[in-house]
C-alpha cells in the first residue's frame, strides 16, 4: 500500500498527488512513469511521473478524472493508501547534446513536459518552453513552468487566457523568428503531437514524442501498447512503448493507428465513469 | 496383486456443453476410491522410467505405493521432496510426453494415471492438513529471486527449506507468474496457486511485489547494497510475437499474453471488473497458433459467449499443445482450421477487425527439428469473417534484464545463457524457466528452478 503525501485540485478534472515510495523516487527520471491501481480488484493504469523528491522519497504525478479508475483515485484523500504503485517504467527522456529545445505541451501533458523541461533547464539547456490550453480555468502550474524555462509561451484555444492560439501556432512562430532549435520534445494528447510533428516536419527539426497508449502489465509482457514506427525506406516496425519508449521519434510514428487503438474501449470507459459516478453520488446521499 | 485393467480411470469432468460457459474448473479430481483402483495399476518397477521422465524426479512409484497403502499425506510427503508444487503440476504438466510417455503400462493399454494421482494426493492434503510447514533453521544466507513464476516459487522453495534467507521480487501485484496471468481458471484455479505461496511464506520466504527488477532496483545493487549473496532470475518470457501481417494493430487484435492477462489476473471475465476486454458474447474470434496458450486463449473465448476458430498452419498431428487440452477445446464446441495460415487482417473504417484472409497450407518435407514444414497452397486464399483475433505465437525475452545488467551474456534470441550448475556469465547469478529457454512449460521451469536452487546452495555452501 503507497500513502498518498499531499493532495492538490488544480482544476476541477486535474488533480496533483504526491505518494511516498522512496525507492521509485531514487531512481526515476524525467520521461519516465509508473503504473498504479487504486484499489483490490482495480485496473492497471500508467500515468507519467510529474516530479519526484529523492530525499523525501516520494512521485508526485498528476491525473485527469477522465474514467472509472481516475474518478476513484480521486475520491482519495491525503494520508489515504492506495493499492499499487509501480515504477519507474519506460526509458528516460534523453536529448543528448542539445543546446536549445523546445518542450511542447498540451493539457494533462504539461504535467509531464514539466521535468523534461525542468531537467533540461537546470543541466544549462536554452528551454522554450509552449503550453497550449483550452480555457483560463484549465491554465495550471505557471509558476512552476517559468521557473523551469527560459522562455515561457502559453496559449488557449479559446483566447480566454494571455492569448488565443494553438501550440502548434506558437512553436511555428518561434521557429519563424529564428529560434533555431536542436530538437523538440513534445507531449500531450494525440492529435495535437501529430500536428506538432508537422511543423517540425516543415523546418526538418528532430521531434520526440512521448506516447501514452493504452498497457495492461507495463512492464514488456503483454504488447497491448504496441505501435507502429514506418521508416523512411517505406518498412515498418512494430514498438512496444512501455519498454522501448515511451519516447518516440515523432516523424515515424503511425498516427492514425495509434489513435485509433488509443479510442478502443472509449465507449465501455464512457459508460463505467458514469456507473462509478451514480455509486459515489449514492454515497454522499 | 496390481489392477491389470487396460484403460486407466477417466478424470470426472464437467459436461462440455455446461463448463463451456464458466470458469469453474473442468476436471474435478479422482474421488478416493478411483484414485486407490488407478494408484493399484503401477507395477512398482525396479527401473522406474517414470522418475527419468519426469524433469525434477517426483519418486513416482514410491507415492503412488504410500496411496495403495491409504497413507495420503505420506505420499505428499514424497512428492513435495523433490516437487515444490504437486497440486500446479497434477493439474498443468503435459505428462503425456513425461512421466505417462515411458510408464511401462503404457506398452500395452494406457499409462498409469500419474498425474491425476498427484493431483489428488495434493488436493487431499490441501483439504486435510492445515498444519504449516516447519520453518527450517536459518543458515544465515541472503539470496534474492527475480520472477514468482513457477521457477522463481521452486527455486524459492528448495532454497528456504535449506534456511536460506529468500526474498522473491515480483513485478506484478500477484504472486505466481504465468500460474496467476496466463493460466485459466477453470484449468487451474487461483486458489491453488495462492495456498503454494502461502506455504512458502509459512516457511520463511518474504515476497515483494510490484518490483520491477532493472528498473527499481539492478541486479549489481541488489548485490552490493541490499547483501544478497546470489541471485536467482526466473524473470519469465517476454514480449509477445506477431505475424508482422497487415492489419494486426487493428483494434480486436490481441496477444494472448494480453488477453489472457486481462482476463486471469486482471479478471475481466467477470462482469464488473474494472479492466476492459471487448464483448465476445456472439462475436467470432480466431485463435492463431496450435500451443497451449493457444488452447487457454480459445477456450476462454468460448466461455465468453464467443464462436472460435483455432487457426493453425500444420496439421492436428502437430500441434504442440497438450493432448487434453485439444481433446477439451474440440468437446467444447472450438473449430480447428488447420493447415491454414492468416495472410491479412482486414479492418472497417473505425478501426476494429471485420475479416481475416487465411490461405491454405499443405505440410512438405520435414524441418530440421523434424516436423514436416507447411507450405502455402498458392491462390487458395478466403477470407473468414472475424471480430477479433489472438496472436498464440509464443514470446521472445523481456530485454530489460539484459539491459540494466552489466556483463550478463545472452543468446542470439535474447535468452539468458546459463551453464550446467545454473550459472550465467556473472558470478552468484543464476538463471532458469522461459527467461532462459523461451516459452516452454511449467514443469520444465520448475527443474530449472530446481537447477538454481542446487548451484547457489553448493556455491554458497563452499
């Protein structure tokens, strides 16, 4: 059982827990994530390490109330347990010898870009760093996202904050105004890294993506996060992202299959957050 | 006087046509009298070939002659000598082609039933002792397991019952390996599993789960800063193969290491499990492969209301799996396509499988392991309507071990190279089961289980 230290809401849908399980944090690493299950009987599901406190020994992440395990994780309190808490899984981000990055963001996956960017920052890496939201009320974490950059651009879709305009408008404009990057790191829902990697595409700018596909065990049993890389000699290969990735490089990446599989059981999990949502309203009553 | 009947007494079982709807098990065990008229068939032979047959050397004849006598928990007592888990091998060993294959009985008339006699003498000492085993005096020696699958949990056992200090790591949230993700229950219920673990707890021997070794914590550091003078990795098969066919990342498709695990351990069979597994009732589904897992994959379809196909390119001749196995999925109402091959998948516009184009096969000239090779019958493709597909193609090596170890050798296919004591190419790390040979059986992981166990005791005994 791992106790969850702190409990912040930072949006009505977005929720920050730190859990105490010091050996997870003695080794992760920005990129990395765990997988954990809420309760006996509960399912497997990966979320992406936030950030981590060696000496504290705990992993902070932070989760979207999107389905049945996540509207259960967060009806969790400080100082509750829960079940499993396992990791650090997948490989560390790594972008050896860059000078000058840019760490693209959207929505839940700005909790991960966040120690990419903060590692990459403190290690005397020129960070721009682009977080793209939909409304003011989701805008979280700011201050943290200065703090570990250089440059700090935040955009939402609908202009209610600081600006109207996409991440990929934003990373376009820099790219335009000669910003000259070595790479860029980019993470967030699906769609919105296959429209990143079209502009980067554009300007011939190397691109890691971080995926986030649907896994059971995590750990290089089962193949259910299995995606398809096509190289530029017209082959394909398939890659399994809990233990070759989850990093990625973003031009090869068979979007529409991931996407697709990523969709898989959206309608059963439609159905079962609605089911777990009646049990809790019944429990208030 | 022995028992000279020819046939040997038929397992009691569900009715096909009642187990093919749950997950209750299939076969239920002798009841006494049967097992006394089966156990009065064993000659007792001088020679016994049985006990060669068998890969960790159960002394056959000697407990199935402590049942004759009734003195059921002194023919326990016998198997667990040398068997860490006789209720999991009476139940998942393909005796047929072990202990069964070279029982003398067996030249004329049917083998003597080993394996249902070791099941019974498991499940009456299960019923019938509660006493746990004794806890052995410590002999001061750390050593650490890698995997709780049935090489980890044998090597575990033999090592704690010799008083060493044993800690198994297990990376999932359950003890058993393959016993607990891959195995079905209806072929082998959890409860089992968990009494065997329960019964090395009781004998001293700590388990942490939800380690992933490489990740958490490296061999090199379990060595130098958590004093673990060995270490044995029993860490199991790894990633699952494809066909590398057009379509197979379609949605519908899955690795029976993936279906199998959602339904096993994470118990998606049952209706309000949390984890997902797309609705079978109704649906066809196609197994591709003739093994084992192929056969757990069917049959757990079928059970899900699921019309099944066991696609294979060989002939019924050829298939790996177990004799009982095929003989149980044909009862239950499972189509075998043989002598066909998958050549695509074919998916409707959102995503999800709709067909499978299959092409006929016809077997040629014998391969180098002997079995006659399959050749595509050109132009006879069809295509067979399909809501999902389970890839049962085996496993290739998890590479995580391989890769956070430093100066751990590994074979062209990824497994760990080990010599005759057990032994890797670093010194005090042992290594046995799949993670090793690749996919093979239980009882095969068990000896090498075994194997380990007995290197690290003479190294560490020196």
């Amino acid at each position: 059982m791992y106790r969850i230290v702190t409990k912040k809401v930072l949006t009505p849908t977005l929720v920050l827990i730190e859990i105490e399980a010091p050996m997870i944090a003695k080794k992760a690493e920005p990129g990395q994530f765990i997988i954990l299950r809420v309760d006996e009987d509960g399912e497997r599901i990966p979320i992406t390490i936030h950030d981590f406190d060696r000496e504290k020994g705990t992993v902070s992440i932070i989760y979207q109330i999107v389905g049945a395990t996540t509207e259960k994780l967060s009806h969790k309190e400080e100082g509750d347990y829960i079940q499993d808490f396992v990791g650090p899984l997948g490989n560390a981000t790594e972008m050896p010898g860059c000078k000058k990055v840019a760490v693209v963001g959207g929505g839940v996956g700005t909790a991960i870009a966040f120690p990419v960017a903060k590692k990459l920052h403190e290690s005397g890496v020129h960070v721009d760093l682009i977080v793209g939201f939909r409304n003011k009320d989701v805008v979280v974490l700011e201050d943290e996202f200065r703090k570990a950059s250089t440059n700090f651009f935040v955009g939402t879709d609908d202009g209610s904050y600081v600006r109207k305009a996409l991440v990929t408008e934003l990373l376009e404009e820099q790219i335009q105004a000669g910003a000259n990057y070595d790479a860029v790191f980019c993470v967030g829902p699906m769609m919105m890294m296959k429209f990143v990697c079209k502009v980067t595409e554009k300007y011939n700018i190397p691109t890691i993506v971080s995926m986030s596909p649907i896994m059971v065990d995590g750990t290089g049993m089962c193949g259910c996060c299995r995606l398809t890389l096509k190289e530029a000699d017209g082959t394909s290969v398939t890659k399994f992202a809990c233990v070759d990735g989850p990093d990625f490089d973003g031009f090869k990446v068979d979007w529409d299959e991931s996407v697709k599989r990523g969709k898989m059981y959206g309608e059963w999990e439609r159905h079962k957050h609605e089911e777990t949502c009646n049990l809790f309203k019944k429990e208030v009553k | 006087m022995p028992n000279m009947s020819l046939v040997k007494n038929p397992m009691p079982s569900q009715e096909p046509d009642v187990r093919n709807k749950n997950f209750l098990e299939v076969a239920l065990g002798y009841t006494e009298e049967q097992a006394l008229d089966e156990a009065q068939r064993c000659l007792n032979c001088k020679n016994p070939l049985c006990v060669q047959g068998c890969p960790v050397n159960v002394h056959i004849p000697e407990f199935i002659a402590k049942i004759v006598a009734k003195d059921y928990e002194g023919a326990y007592q016998v198997i667990h000598e040398t068997s860490s888990l006789p209720a999991v091998c009476g139940r998942v060993c393909p005796q047929e082609t072990q202990c069964e294959m070279h029982c003398i009985r067996g030249k004329k008339g049917d083998a003597v039933g080993i394996g249902r006699l070791e099941r019974f003498v498991a499940d009456w000492h299960n019923a019938n002792v509660s006493e746990a085993p004794a806890k052995p005096a410590p002999n001061g020696h750390k050593v650490a397991i890698i995997g709780s699958g049935p090489a980890g949990l044998t090597c575990a056992g033999d090592l704690a019952k010799k008083g060493y200090d044993v800690t198994v790591f297990e990376a999932l949230h359950l003890a058993g390996g393959v016993l607990v993700y891959g195995i079905p229950e209806f072929r082998l219920p959890k409860s089992i599993v968990q009494k065997e673990v329960d019964g090395l707890k009781a004998m001293g021997v700590k388990f942490e789960m939800n380690m992933v070794i490489g990740r958490v914590v490296s061999i090199d550091e379990l060595m130098q800063e958590y004093g673990f003078e060995a270490v044995f990795v029993g860490s199991g098969a790894g990633l699952p193969m494809f066909m590398h066919i057009p379509g197979e990342n379609l949605c519908g498709v899955y690795s029976a290491n993936e279906f199998l695990t959602r339904i096993n351990l994470m118990k998606a069979y049952k209706e309000d499990a949390d984890t997902p597994l797309m609705p079978l009732k109704g649906k066809t589904v196609a197994v591709v492969g003739g093994g084992n897992v192929a056969m757990d994959a069917a049959r757990c379809s079928k059970r899900l209301g699921a019309n099944v196909y066991v696609v294979y390119r060989r002939s019924m001749d050829e298939l790996p799996a177990r004799r009982e196995e095929v003989e149980h999925a044909i009862e239950e109402g499972i189509i075998f396509k043989i002598l066909h091959n998958p050549v695509e998948i074919h998916g409707n516009d959102v995503g999800y499988v709709k067909s499978m184009t299959c092409i006929e096969m016809e077997l040629g000239e014998p391969d180098e392991r002997g079995r006659r090779r399959p050749i595509e019958k050109k132009g006879s493709e069809f295509e067979l309507p399909v809501d999902c597909v389970i890839m049962a193609l085996g496993t290739s090596p998890n590479p995580l071990i391989k890769s956070t170890t430093p100066g751990l050798e590994v074979n062209k296919k990824g497994g760990i190279v080990i010599d005759e004591a057990g032994m890797t190419s670093k010194l005090g790390v042992y290594a046995g089961g799949d993670a090793v040979t690749g996919a093979a059986t239980v009882i095969l992981a068990m000896g090498a289980g075994k194997l380990g166990a007995k290197g690290i005791d003479e190294q560490l005994s020196k």
